[in-house]
C-alpha cells in the first residue's frame, strides 16, 4: 500500500483536519503582535480558513519553504492595485 504523506500540519485548535491547500500569502501591514503574514487556505474539507501568522510560524506550522513562499506570497501593494481592477 502506498502511504499518503500529508504536507501540512495543523496551524490551531480551531481548525480540525488538515491544511489542504494555501490559496494566498499576504503581507500584514498592522503587524500585530510580530504577526507580519496573513494567510488564506483551505482545508480537507474545502473549506476557507484564514489566520495572522509570524515568519517564523508560517514556515513552522504549514511546512512550506521558499518556493512556495514566493509562489503564494502577495505584497500589500500588490493586493491593493489588485482589489482596485
């Protein structure tokens, strides 16, 4: 039999299940409390979570690394000119 191997952890108690897919990593302007990111997923059930996450626990609790960073990561200006189209 072949073994699944999940890539994603879970990122807190409020979210049950796995993280299935990141659909968006964005730039956190207020910076709250060290949390510099934001971040837009869904999980096995399809359905859409989001949470503020430090660098640090971006790279900790969804297990990506810098490729996918830079593949799923949107600055606040980008999203901005985005949001205006």
């Amino acid at each position: 039999m072949n073994d699944i191997k999940v890539k994603y952890k879970r990122v807190d108690n409020l979210v049950h299940g796995e993280v299935k897919e990141i659909q968006l990593i964005g730039e956190d302007q207020e910076h709250e409390k060290g949390k510099h990111y934001f971040v837009f997923w869904h999980n096995h059930n399809n359905e859409s979570r989001s949470t503020h996450v430090s660098h640090k626990e971006l790279f900790d609790w969804f297990k990506i690394d810098q490729v996918e960073f830079d593949k799923k990561f949107m600055k606040a200006s980008d999203l901005e000119e985005r949001l205006e189209k």
